[in-house]
C-alpha cells in the first residue's frame, strides 16, 4: 500500500469509530446484539424499496404536487405514499401499540358522518346562508335534538332567520342544487370535520391559526360523537381500524370536559360513568367477536386515559380529578391515567395547576389508587415558553410518558432525565407537521431524541382531521425521511409501545409474545417477496 | 402557611433549580457572573421592547402577510421587520465578526446592477425573446465582453436569432416598454439576481428545488462581479455595508472556481493573485479612509477562506490546493482558511476528497503554513445522508470550525466534540429558512446548539441573494424567536465572534477590547432610551 493508502485506511478506522460512538445511544444500536439475521434481512428488503421508490416514485413529476419528495407535507403527499410499494408492505407491519390518540378524533371522519346520517335526531344549523362564496368559510353547528323536537326549516338555508335546526338527513335531502345537492353536502361537511391541504399550507400556515382550524373541526365531530348510538358506533370503528392496521394494544384519551352526552333520545344527561360503560361493551363484544373468528391474540385490548382541556380554573380542575378517582373506583381496569389537553401555546400552563395536582398525587397515594400522569407538553415551537416550559413540571410532577415532547430536543438535562428514567415520548409526525410545528418531516426532531436515546413510541393523535388512520402513515413518514432508520428502528418502537405502556409487566409480557410471533411472520412474508 | 402552600413552595424550589440544570451550558449562563448591571438592565428594555411588538407589530393585521408571528419567514416579513423599534435598536449593536459570508454573493444586489451598468462592456442576451409570459421564467446570460465586440443587437430580443450580445446599458435602455422600460428591466434583473418570497415560499418551497433558484441567481451575480472594476467596487461596497452594521472584522470566502476574471477590457485572463492584490488595495484604502474620519478603531479589516465548490475531480481538487498554499505564501496575513462550498444534497461529501485532503494537512505541515479547513458540513435536513455525514469527516479532518452545521443537533456525539474542542457553528438562521432547512425561525435548531453549550457565530451568507444585509437581520429573527434569548446572549454571541475568528491572539485582544467599548456605549444609549 501507498503512504496516502495508509492514511486513509486509518481515517477509515477512525471514521467508524466515531460514527458508532455518536449512534451509541440509539435504541437500534443498543439492542444490535438481539437482532436476528432474518430481522436484517428483512431491513435489507424495506432500504432496497425506499432506495428505489426515491427515484422512481419520489423522483418523478405529479400533477398538483410540484414539490414532491419522500417525507413530504402528508395532505399534499398522501396520494403519492398510497402508491407505494413500502406503504403497502409497512401496513402489514404488526405495529404494537398505540399510546397517543384522542378518542372522539380518531376515527375517519367520513364513517362519522354516515353514522350521524342514520339518525334522525341529529340536526344541523348554520349561522349565514350558504352560497357558493359562504359554503366557503361557513362551519355549521352539529347537536341531537331532543325527540320531541319539530323543525320548522325545510332547507338548511331555512335555519339562519329564526335559529331552528334541521335534521343533518334533511339538510343533505334538500341541500342546494348549485351547491352540489347531496354530494356537495357531504364535501362541506367533511372539509368542516378534516384539516385540507390548502388549509394547512395555505390559509392557516402557522401553529396558531391551524388550531383555530383544529377546534372549529373538532366541535363538529364532537357534536356527532357525543350522541349514545354514536359513540358506541365510534368504539366499533376505532377497534377496526386499528386491529386492520396491525396495532394490538391502545391506551386513548378520552376529553371529559362535556358532563353529559346526548342519550339515543336527545336528552343531555348520560353521565361520564355511562360513557365507560358503554365503551367497555362494545370493547367486550369486538373481543368476543375476534375471539369467534379465532384472532383474540392479536388484540389485547384498550385502556382510557382521563383526559381534560386545560382552558377552566384550578377549582374546576378538582371536580375533575375527582370524577376521574370515582370513574377509576369503579372502573379499575379501565382508567389508566391523567392529562391535561389543547392549545399549549394559548391555555394555561401546568405550572398554573400545581396546586390541585399536588394536590391530586396526594390524594392518590392515600387512596392507595394508581393514575399515572401522562401529560401532554411541549407540543410547540416555543423557546422557553409557557408551552415549553411545561416541560419541567411535567417530568417534575413525575409524568410516566410525555404526550409529544416535540421541544424536548432543546433540553439537555431534560433529554437524560427521559432516558434514565425511562420517560418515553409518544410521538406523532404527521400531527406534528399538519399542525406546523414542522414544515414536513426530514424537518421533524424525531432523529435527535433517537441518537439520544430517549424512549420513543409512534402514533396517530386525530386521524378524523388528519385522515392518517392506523400507524402506518406515521411509520411511513418516519422511515421515508431517514436513511439511518430502517425496519429494525420501527420494530424496536413497536417493541417499545408495547414496554412503555401502562400495562403490568404481566400483561406487557403477554402482549410483547404475541407481538413478536407476528413480527417473525411479517419478516419471513417479506424475505420471501419477489424481487 | 397551608400545607399545600408549603408543597407548591419546596415544588418550586425544584423547579427553580431543574430549570438552571437544564440551561448551564448555554453561554450567557456560563458566563452569568460577568454580566454587568447595565448588560442586564439592557437585557431587559430589549426584553420589553419585544414583548411589546409581539402585540402591536405582529399581532396585528398585515396587508398580503395573512400569518405573521416574531421570526417568520424572512422574505414575507422583511418589511414588518424593518418597521419595528426592535430592528431599529440591533442595527446600531455592534455585532463582531462576520465569519461566513460569501464575498461575491455578500452585497446588496441592487448595486451590483447599478455598478454594472456603469461598464458599457457588460453585456446580456437571452436564450429566449422576452414577453409579458416568457420574463417570468427567462434568466439571462450575462458577461463582460472583449472591447473589441460590436453588438449587431439594438434590444434585448435581438440577441435570441444568433445568440449575440447586448451591453446591458442597452438593452436597458430600449427594454420594451410592455415590459415595463427601464423600471421593468431593473426589477426583471433584480428578480434574476435574488430569491423572491414565491419562489421561496411556492415554486421553489423544498431545499432541492431553491438551490435550482440559487444556483441561476449566483451565475448572474458571479458574472457581473467577476470583472475587475466591479470587484474593486464590491469590495468597496462590501465594507461599506459591514461597517455600517456594526461589524468589527470579517472572514470572508472567495470562490476561486473560475481560474481567470475579466480585466477592464474584457479579456478572461487575470489570474487569481490578481484577485487578492486588489482585494488589498481596496481594503487598504477603505481602512484608510476610515482613519482619516476617526474610525480607525471601529474596523479591523477582512481575511479570506479559500473556496472551491465541491463538484470537480479530487486529481482537479488537487490544483487548488496547491493554488491555496502559493496565495498564502504571496498574502499569508490574507488567507486564513480553506473550504468546499456547494449543495451538500448533491454535490461531493468531503470523504470523496479525503487523499486530496489528508494530503494537503501533510503538505501544509511540511511547508509550516497555517491554513486550517473552515469547512461546511451538514446544511441539510438530511439524518445520515452524505450531506449530514460531512459532519463526521469535517470534525475528523481538524476543522476549527463548522459551516452551518445545520444537522449537528441530531448527534450528540459531535456537540460534545464541539463544545469540548470549541469548535464554532457558523449558524446562519435566514439563509437556512430561505433555502428551506426550516419553515421558520421558531423552528430552527439553534437553541439545542446553544442548550448544549456548543459555541456559535450568527451570521448572513448570502445578502445578495436573500436581502439579509449586515447582520441585524439575523440578530433579529434569533431575539424575536426566543423568550430565553436576549441581548445579553446577542452580546456573547457576538465576543464568541470574534473569539472563534481565525486572529491571532494578539489581535484578538484588540478587537475584543474595541468591541467592549462600543458594546459598553451601545448599552448605555439603550438604557437611556425614554420608554
């Protein structure tokens, strides 16, 4: 060998060393020892794809996407990720568990609308007439009239003198022809109910504005979803949805703020207690049904946050913390834990509670009840902002998970605390980008809490405004946007949904088996793919 | 006390001190116990005077800017910017060192047009006749031609048949008055010379696409400024700006790709020793100048970094190496540095250079010449793409400081490497948002870097193209951004300016100590400031 062979033999050397140390804490990286030559090879099978799809998919002209590449803005991206080979290889990827989605957001919101459409005593009103400039920006309001309610409108146009409703059938029935008739209703109704491209991108392209958007949306889904037949209809729907993306454990939000939800009689007076009950039910009778067509394996079941909006006052606040220690009294196998909810950047901060969440701890303890925080914080762009700065009380109150954490990045000391404490982060890209926090996700922090090894598990958050049901378009986004992560990186997330979630370490055994009986399965079905 | 009021308290204790952990890398924490009372009581009418402009400036309503917040897109919110009291304040800091700009592409481009047209040897032609349709996308070739030349043009769109030229005072002067005239001919050049918010913003909104835009902007600027009287005048003008702005000592880059410029009589053959003795002269006489009017204190002068854009062969590489150490042997107080320059995404990572490279230390070593790499390494969004690898090979090969450095934060490895060996980030916020590595500026890393102690220098890159001029711009975006950051960070990032600049120690010190008294004055006006 040359003198300059030499050298750059033991640059090499030096190269690899370093590269290893700085991914050292990687969760990949710290397991590597575990990964069997089937996982690798599988791994293999996935870069080779996205290595190619990056050309031949990415790399090729769209109509109406002019700026297409792998990770992109997903509303604008998605029809393209649909296309692909890796999506459709990734949503038959048994992808544990999810740890971060609110219930009344998490279903498709076009299932929501034809449930509400099969009954007629919900009703709609709008507050302007619409024509084809209003039906632009006019969001209507959504409630179940009591039965014994008579409208008077015959058009939806017909509510705006006097106030009245009209049933949400009738509405669609007689909506305007030049508006679209039937058809046309059912569009404005789901642009009501989903965040658009134009809208994400376009008229509300900042963190502020797209969550005026975000709760102008959610208060129409709400008003369907909070209606008895609906809300069990919804239990069905989130349960399908997920059990047919792969996903076999869930620990979703539930916002308690609404006292009653509407009875099948449009009576305002169904009690939190009844919404669990009702919630269990239909999570018994989808179990049975699983365990009748031989598949009670895959699914392990659902456990229910208690989740608040963080807009009331702390002595308010108490009156929930109380309902949740009666509901987890009686419901022991159904509450799991406790968060505060919305806007970071606008509503109060943890740090403004402290004294009925000490309080609450307390409380706990000497009623020997287990309600772990896990408290959403962070969720913004702030540099030593109220949102930010929840941070701290979060992991000072002792949150047992971090709901987003997209700011904890800028947290050194916060960073280590995670990881030795084993906080994880429930992650979710593509809220995180459509509510613009990151402008597409080669921009998302997601690789600096990787490479410092802080706990990560993946999820959905509001897949009804988002439209990214399941896991898969989020696993998708996060694998697209890197070429250090691969299929192991998504296994050993999934592996950590399951090991990060509140289940005892009986139940998180029983689930990681199962778990890792399916992932051999999905392995050897792509190894053995044509090539 | 209450006993809950007693918990809150030892709470906040906690807190208190959780908070300080987590900040005790960031340089104005480490050098907390410097801070002057007039540095704080500063700190805080900076701190007040944002405070305020976050309601009165950007929370009002802009015509065309729909979603303005502190630190926005720079190209939509220059002109909210240049109205605030904020603004107004930085400009007179004084700001340190500029370590990373690129000298042709450094001045405001409007007066490299205007110089331009001064030279009736400058000419232009156009691939394709220009209309109300074709001038939207039609970037024109311009060049200094031979004396000699005798155009057959008498406008611009005669030059298309057979591709001969037209001196741009002509073809100024005869533009088509569909077009606008002569106004129309500056903003169609002046368009073809910068990077416009649509084209950041829309129809160039990804980080591949804007180097497509940056690439053509350069050529045409590159064009005019490499001919001799304009680069005596860009020098000129380049100092000017600076000096106004408050700069103490520049380290510039010169990209020394083109081995010849055009002398005043057009002809491509002065070599580029000949760059550097006028660069000289011009500094000299500027500096001159300076201390005929008392300002000789104020202004220390300019070094420059040897550039060559990353897209040659090593064997090629290897001349301009040895073109580096024959300038530094001519100009040794001249040339400080060495580094490759170019899109990252796609052009050559340094380890494809690394025999070139590893050879040139040796030689360098050899010959006892000092000229340290000063490299770019990843400007990207990339995590674990060649681009974001050249971090790797930069640190290794002994940089003494970083070029952008944009996916640093993603290794944590190589921050402790560069906190620990000091190695500098140049951080250059608004060339980052326009070339689309970050939607914003509340989005940029740049507080994970400063959270992990690693030292940074702001600074502007290039003016020409992005109408950042000095660096009171990118001061702003960084202060406005951030409810930790305040002048007195400005203040150390400006000292870190100039001591991570390639000076001498001696040298240094002076600079240091003028920057201290102009900083101590500067301070002092701000306090006086009626409120």
């Amino acid at each position: 060998m040359t003198t300059a062979a030499i050298d750059v033999q033991a640059y090499n050397e030096k190269r690899s060393s370093l590269i290893s140390q700085d991914r050292a804490l990687r969760v990949d990286h710290v397991r590597a020892a575990n990964h069997t030559a089937l996982e690798k090879k599988a791994d293999e099978v996935i870069r080779r794809i996205r290595d190619v799809e990056a050309k031949t998919v990415w790399g090729v002209k769209h109509d109406g996407v002019p700026n297409a590449f792998p990770g992109m803005e997903f509303l604008t991206g998605k029809q393209i990720v649909l296309k692909t080979k890796l999506f459709q290889l990734l949503s038959k990827m048994p992808k544990g568990a999810v740890l971060h989605a609110h219930f009344d957001l998490a279903t498709n919101c076009r299932i929501i609308l034809d449930n509400a459409l099969k009954h007629s005593l919900i009703h709609v009103r709008v507050p302007r007439a619409l024509d084809v400039i209003t039906i632009e920006y006019t969001v209507p309001q959504v409630q179940p009239m009591h039965r014994d309610y008579v409208s008077s409108a015959s058009s939806i146009n017909e509510t705006v003198p006097d106030g009245s409703w009209i049933s949400l059938t009738k509405a669609r029935e007689t909506f305007p022809s030049e508006l679209g008739g039937k058809d046309g209703f059912d569009k404005w109704m789901i642009r009501c109910m989903s965040i658009n491209p134009s809208e994400a991108y376009g008229t509300h392209n900042n963190n502020i504005k797209i969550w005026v958007k975000f709760r102008e949306a959610a208060r129409v889904i709400q008003s369907m979803v909070h209606y008895v037949p609906i809300w069990r209809a919804t239990v069905q729907q989130f349960l399908l949805e997920l059990v047919a993306d792969g996903i076999s454990y869930v620990e979703v939000r539930i916002n308690f703020h609404r006292r009653f939800m509407y009875s099948i009689d449009g009576e305002e007076n169904v009690p939190h207690r009844e919404w669990l009950k009702m919630f269990d039910e239909e999570l018994s009778a989808f179990k049975r049904n699983q365990a009748e067509h031989g598949r009670s394996h895959d699914f392990f079941g659902v456990k229910i946050i208690y989740t608040m909006i963080r807009n009331i006052s702390p002595e308010e606040m108490k009156w929930y913390m109380d309902d949740c220690i009666t509901l987890k009294q009686e419901f022991p196998h159904l509450i799991t834990g406790f968060d505060l909810v919305g806007d970071e950047n606008i509503f109060n901060p943890l740090i403004y509670y402290i004294e009925p969440l000490l309080g609450f701890k307390k409380r706990l303890e000497e009623l020997k009840l287990d309600i772990p925080f896990l408290f959403h914080a962070g969720e913004t762009c702030g540099d030593g902002s109220h949102a930010d700065v929840n941070l701290y009380d979060a992991i000072l109150l002792g949150t047992k998970r971090i709901g987003h954490g997209f700011s904890l990045v800028k947290h050194p000391k916060l960073m280590e605390i995670c990881r030795e404490r084993g906080i994880a982060l429930e992650v979710c890209p593509i809220s995180n980008e459509i509510l613009r926090l990151t402008a597409s996700m080669p921009m998302h922090p997601l690789p600096i809490l990787l490479n410092n090894g802080v706990p990560v598990a993946l999820s959905s958050d509001d897949p009804a405004l988002f439209g990214n049901m399941g896991l898969t378009f989020d696993f998708f986004q996060v694998v697209a946007a890197s070429e250090i992560t691969g299929l192991i990186t998504l296994g050993e997330l999934a592996r950590d949904s399951i090991t990060y979630s509140m289940l005892n370490e009986s139940d998180k055994k029983t689930v990681t088996e199962n778990w890792e009986k399916r992932w051999k399965a999905y392995l050897e079905e792509l190894i053995s793919l044509p090539i």
